[in-house]
C-alpha cells in the first residue's frame, strides 16, 4: 500500500496515510475527530441511527 499526505480537517496538521483508507475528512488525533464529531454525525447520522435504536 502506499503512504499518502494529507492535512487533519481540524487542526491542519499534516498526517500520513495510507491510500486505501484516505477519506476527504482525516484527523491526526481522536482528540480532534471529537471536536469535529457534530460535523461528521450529520453527514453519517443515518447510517448509524439503525444501529443506535436497534
Ligand atoms: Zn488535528
């Protein structure tokens, strides 16, 4: 697999990944996925309101 650059949608930082798990939001810490959490949730809130109720 190959290791590709890319900046934390957060912070900025920049952070490597490798390119099969590349998304267009990446975090360089949970710390800064949790301060983006509310962002995120909308966009995938229903693929996991099933999961949640079920
Ligand atoms: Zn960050």
């Amino acid at each position: 697999m190959k290791l590709v650059e890319t900046k934390c949608a957060n912070c900025g930082s920049s952070i490597h990944v490798y390119e099969d798990y590349l998304r267009d939001e990446m975090y360089c810490t949970l710390n800064c996925m949790k301060s983006d959490s509310e962002m995120v949730m909308v966009k995938e809130s229903s693929g996991f309101a099933s999961v949640n109720l079920a």
